[in-house]
C-alpha cells in the first residue's frame, strides 16, 4: 500500500470514530461525556456483599440526548476481603455482573429523563434534577418487568463529580443506587468510583 493509501486509510478511520457536534441541548449533561472506569462495592439484604469492577460510557450522535452503557464484573479477594491482582498488577474478575443500557434526555429547569434496559427483563423510567452542576439524582417513575423478571419495584441513584483521590487536580464520577426489590423497601445497592478514561 502507498503512503496515500495508508493516509487516506486513516483519515477514514478518524471519521469513523469522531463525533459530531454536541446539540446544544446536552450541555448541562457534558461533564458525564466519555468511558469511566473503577470499582465499587454491591450489597443487599438478600445477598452476599462482593466488590465490582465497572465500565460507564457516555457518548451522542449530535442529537438532545446522551446514549448510555453500563458493564461490570465480579472481581477477586483475598481471606481479608483485600482486591487480588494478577501477576500483570491487573484486577482479576470472577464473572461478568450486570449490563444496562439507555439514554439520557435533558429537560428544561434543571430535569433529566433517563430510561434503562436490562437483560433481565426489566425497563426503567428514571425522573431527574440536577442537585448541583455536577451533580443529578434520578428517581424511578416506572419499571416494567417482563414475567419471568425478579420483583425489582423501584431505583434511586445519585451521580456526581468529586475531586479525584488517584489523579491530583482531576475529577472521578461517584455514584450510588438504592433499590427496591425481592421484598425489600428501597435500600443502598451499589456505591463506586469511577475514573475518566477516554472521551471522542
């Protein structure tokens, strides 16, 4: 291949991975834009704590709203609950946990609309508002779940920015999430930090 054929190559590569121009609607969302990755804690009355591996990524097509993904893995500990590594230094996961995926709507004064899907069977509608500009607690309006779904019933989350304890001036995207399910009244689920890793 000549050197114009390995340029145009790449020029088309870039193309295809480069967004386009942010609607303006999104603003208010920007700071979330990009792929976050860190790790968390799960627990719940139901089931045995464990600690997670994730990765959240916020992108768009040039339209009002952000596309949302979400994925996670199980990962390994030690007798003193201490995360294991591999000889690479690399986190070592178990098993793969849950993926979500969705869209963020941003509405007037302050609102977001968010709606999720899951593998398991379950749809949500999330009502939003931002509690600071770097900060939005979302609020389930309505779950649907297919028959053969867990009773999962409701879902309170909290996103936000905070000041980075691994990368000195930056920031790292915090969150929780509360539910409602199997019985149980609205209880802390998930909690993690996550850190910035690429934006397009």
């Amino acid at each position: 291949m000549t050197d114009d054929g390995a340029q145009r190559g790449d020029e088309t590569q870039a193309e295809i991975t480069s967004l386009p121009p942010e609607h303006p609607a999104i603003a208010p969302l920007s700071f979330l834009l990009g792929r976050w990755r860190g790790t968390g804690k799960g627990d719940y009355p139901t089931i045995k704590s464990f600690d997670f591996l994730q990765e959240v990524t916020f992108s768009h097509i040039g339209k009002p709203y952000l596309i949302y993904t979400s994925r996670s893995w199980r990962l390994a500990t030690d007798d003193d609950g201490e995360l294991k590594r591999d000889e690479a230094g690399e986190l070592i996961r178990v098993e793969p946990l849950a993926v979500e995926a969705g869209f963020w709507r941003p509405q007037p004064e302050g609102k977001v609309e968010v709606l999720l899907s899951h593998p398991t069977g379950i749809t949500e509608i999330y009502a939003g508002e931002f509690r600071s500009m770097t900060s939005i607690e979302l609020v389930t309006d309505a779950v649907a779940r297919t028959a053969t779904a867990k009773p999962y019933t409701a879902g309170k989350r909290l996103y936000g920015l905070v000041p980075s304890q691994v990368r000195e001036g930056e920031k790292d995207l915090a969150y929780a999430f509360d539910m409602a399910a199997m019985g149980q009244p609205l209880t802390p689920h998930l909690w993690a930090v996550l850190q910035w890793d690429w934006i397009e």
